[in-house]
C-alpha cells in the first residue's frame, strides 16, 4: 500500500524547496512510522542528497542552526518550530556507544536507511516517491515486531541507549521484539551504564507510561536491573508474607500497572518496595517481616533520581510519595477518610495533589498483593475521592496561610519569636479537629484561652 502522508504545510514548503533546487528530499524515520500507524506526528524529519554546504545555499533565507552540520544536520526554523534536514549519510565505527567517529555522505536513501536503529523507523516518504521502505518497515508494524535494521548486535553496539529504545517501543505500541534483536539487547544490557543519565530519563519515563509497560517489564527484568541496580534482588523474590501472593518483582509491575501512566506514579510504583530485600526479617514461623522499608526505598529512590538527573521538583515528589506509600489511610477507627480532622491533617501534610496521589498508590499496592479484589478497592478509592472532594468544596482551612490570622495579630497580643509561630500551629490544629472556627475573632479569643506554657509544650 502507498500511503498519503498529511504533510504540515512548512514540511511541504521544505521538500518542495529542496526538489526545485534539484535535489531528492524525504520525510523519514518517527514521522513516517507514526503517520502510517494512523498516529500523529510530534516531529518531521527530513533526509535529502543535498550535501550540507548545499543545504545552507539552499536555506540561507531562513533562520538556521548548525549545530549538527559535521554529521550533515542543518535545523531550519519556520515559524519558530524547528525541522531537522540530513544529508544521506553512511556512519563509521562507535567507540563511544552514541556518536559515530565519522560519516560518509552519499546519494543513495537506502544507504542512508540501513543505519538507522529498527526497521519501523527506516521508512522515508516524499509526494513524488511515495513509501521507501528497503527492510519490511511497514510489515513489521502490521505485525507489531520492533525488528533491528541489519544485524541486532551491531546496532546496539553503535548506541546503547537502543536497547532501551527498543523496549519503549516495545511498551508504548504494544509491539513484541523480534527473537533475534531481543536476544541481542538482553546481550548488551551491561552497556546501559555508559548511557548518560537524561538520556535513560527519557526512554524509561516513556516506557513506564506505555500501554504495555507490564508486560515489558515482566520479560525483560534483567534490562531493567542494569538501570536501578536494587531491582536485581527483587526478581522472583520470595516475600514469604501471608498479605502477598505474588513474588516482590511480579507485585511491583503490578503495582505499575495498577496506577495512571503518570510519570511520577509509574515510577513510584517501580521503586516504593525495592528497599524491602534490605530490610527483610523472618521470625520464628518463616515469615518475612519488612518494618522501615519506605525509609530505605525513599533513599533508593533519590539515588535513582540522582541517576536519572530529574529535576528538583520530580525528584522530591517522586521521594515523598515512596516514602509515604504505605502512610494508612484510614482512621484509628477504621473509617475509609470519613472523619473530617483525619482528612484535614491529610491534607496539611501532603497538600491536595500528593494526598489524590497517595490516593491511587495505596489502591493499587493493594490490588497488587493479589488478597483483595479491583472492585473492592475501586470502591474504597471512590469513596475517599468522595470525601476529599465534599471537603474541598467548603474550602477548608489546612494550611497556616488559610488561617484568619497571621504572625502580625500575634505580635499584637504580645507575643515574640519562637511563640508566634507555635502559637499559630496550634490555632491551625484547632481548627483542623473543630475546636474553634476559622474567624479572625474567635481565633484571637481562642489564643487568649491558651496557656503560656502550653505553647511551647506541643508534641
């Protein structure tokens, strides 16, 4: 089948320039794969026999970037969006697993195709030519298979960061790896430690967030362990626990799937029990008790973090919500969040977010024991939504800035330093558990009832 590309307008101005300047120009690689599965593209390649000085003659009424003109890369920027051109281009040997040392510019589009890193992604299209597709590009998405372009080995060797690549496209279209490139990548796994970080960053998160995230997770575990190292130890782990029937891996991929394909709760959910093999104790019976693991697996997770060079305010999220995974949530009672106090204080400790957040981790790790049903805990999770929601809409106060009072009424009264602030935290937990309401009168009232030595004796 010849398919008809829906071209962008500055793509088409683009190609068109290139062929009236007499010279052969296809979109290639993710975009073509993309529009042929139906799906819209988020970036237009495009590949041509121009040589780069050509490219620059062509293009030297648009704003241009050459960052990339010494591997024949020329962006040009058409309405402040950037588009990539490349010279065919044959690459030479890979010392360091990511650039080749050198390049070979050719006119021939199959040469320029057999580099590329899987057959799905070397397809190029242009109006005049149509699909070009020399290595069963578009057969191997009929059939859902990630297939290398020529042999696996060589592939992974030229850049690494490929085997994870492999396995994102494997989760994200649902596709299954071919034996021989899945051979091939589970070979040069190791090599994924001299990947930089940002550059893991970026395949995992996509990864983890696919529509088959599970399953490639549970297929290529050992991938994954060259990574997160502390998740070797978690493969077919016995948790030797009465609350778990799965072993800890098989529990943390359910727990994965379990959650929205959110990056932080993907995430999350990989690491919250990967400290549990380090804490692990057996009594007399046999069974294996996991006191203080969110502590550990909190420090994993900010290791991974560093790793991953996420940035401040995912890293701290993604911290939290490990370390608090297992914060209950319910009442001493046993209340599913329906006492207000007990929401409230939620809420002041985690905010909204991270407390909707903890919300879903805690369905899910308990769906992933695999002793309770979806449907039971659909219902619990609908209930505490529920309930967060009805007290979200009297906008409550939970936090010291919706106090009715601040620092300055304090000093008025009198009070200094180390007071004011106490002071103010005890209103807040007041209110919080009912005791006074949220108006600026009562509250200053409330303050004078408050016993001076009270205020510095709080827990």
């Amino acid at each position: 089948m010849n398919y008809l590309l829906n071209l962008p307008a500055p793509v088409t101005g683009l190609l068109t320039r290139l062929a009236q300047a007499g010279f052969s120009a296809y979109v290639v690689g993710g975009c073509v794969r993309d529009s042929v599965l139906g799906l819209e593209p988020h970036d237009w390649d495009i590949c041509t026999s121009a040589l780069p000085e050509q490219l620059q003659a062509v293009f030297h009424e648009f704003h241009t970037v050459e960052t990339g003109l010494k591997h024949g890369t020329l962006t040009v920027i058409v309405d402040r969006l950037p588009y990539e051109i490349t010279t065919f281009r044959v690459d030479g040997n890979y010392t360091d697993h990511r650039h080749p040392d050198s390049v070979i510019f050719v006119d021939d589009l199959t040469g320029d195709l057999a580099r590329r890193d899987f057959t799905v992604n070397a397809m190029a299209w242009s109006p005049d030519s149509g699909l070009q597709d020399p290595f069963g590009g578009q057969q191997d998405l009929s059939a859902g298979l990630i297939r290398c372009v020529g042999d696996p080995e060589r592939r992974f060797e030229e850049d690494a960061l490929r085997v994870l690549r492999a396995l994102r496209f494997a989760s994200v279209y649902d596709f299954v790896i071919e034996p021989a490139t899945a051979s091939a990548l589970r070979e040069k796994a190791p090599d994924l430690k001299a990947v930089a970080g940002e550059r893991i960053r970026e395949e995992l998160l996509k990864l983890l967030c696919g529509k088959a995230a599970g399953r490639v997770l549970r297929e290529y575990p050992e991938v994954f362990a060259e990574i997160i190292p502390e998740i070797r130890p978690m493969i077919g782990y016995n948790q030797a626990n009465h609350h778990h029937s799965y072993d800890l891996w098989e529990h943390t991929v359910r727990g994965v799937e379990g959650v929205p394909a959110d990056p932080v709760l993907r995430l999350t959910m990989l690491l919250h029990d990967t400290g549990k093999p380090v804490v692990r104790t057996t009594d007399e019976k046999g069974e294996g008790h996991y006191k203080g693991h969110p502590k550990v697996s909190e420090e994993i997770a900010r290791k991974t973090a560093d790793a991953l060079r996420l940035d401040n305010a995912f890293r701290d999220r993604l911290c939290t919500l490990v370390r608090h995974h297992d914060t209950p949530l319910r009442t001493e009672t046993g209340e599913i969040n329906a006492d207000r106090s007990f929401l409230l204080r939620r809420l002041n400790r985690f905010g909204e977010a991270d407390l909707r957040a903890l919300f879903l981790i805690h369905c899910s790790d308990r769906i992933a024991t695999g002793y309770t049903t979806p449907e039971r805990e659909a219902a619990r999770l609908q209930k505490r939504t529920a309930a967060l929601d009805a007290l979200l809409a009297e906008q409550p106060c939970f936090t010291l800035k919706d106090l009715a009072v601040n620092g300055n009424d304090l000093i008025f009264l009198g009070l200094k330093g180390k007071a004011v602030g106490e002071t103010l935290r005890m209103l807040l937990e007041a209110v919080m558990d009912g005791l006074v309401p949220n108006e600026r009168e009562a509250l200053l009232r409330y303050t004078g009832s408050i016993p001076a030595s009270g205020i510095f004796n709080q827990e």
